[in-house]
C-alpha cells in the first residue's frame, strides 16, 4: 500500500521553493502552480491553500521556468 503524501501550508511550501509565501498565493490563483484550496463558508475571507511538493517538484522538473 502506497503512503498518501501529507498537504503542507503555502509558508512551508514558500520556504521549499525560496520565495515569498505571497508571490505563492498569488500564483496558486492564478493556476499556475498546483494548489488546493479549503473550502471556506465565508466568500469574504482569504482561501487558505495547501500543496504537495511532490506536485511542486513535478512543476519544477518539467522545467516550468517562467511564471
């Protein structure tokens, strides 16, 4: 059985990357790096993201060099 891989937040996902938490956020919105959002009752709140580094690597060794 494969172990499923565990969501960390959009600081640690910055923190991997060596960007800012902001310019990640901005761009899981704009769809061009994969990104989950939480569901969220109130539509005037911030989505909260999550992502998978394995998804973020995968971005990365496809050679996605322009964002």
């Amino acid at each position: 059985m494969q172990e499923q891989e565990n969501f960390v937040s959009a600081k640690v996902a910055a923190e991997y990357l060596a960007i800012s938490e902001t310019f990640l956020t901005r761009l899981a919105r704009e769809g061009k790096v994969p990104a989950h959002p939480l569901p969220n009752g109130n539509r005037k709140l911030r989505r909260t993201w999550r992502f998978r580094l394995s998804e973020l690597n995968a971005v990365m060794d496809a050679g996605y060099t322009r964002v």
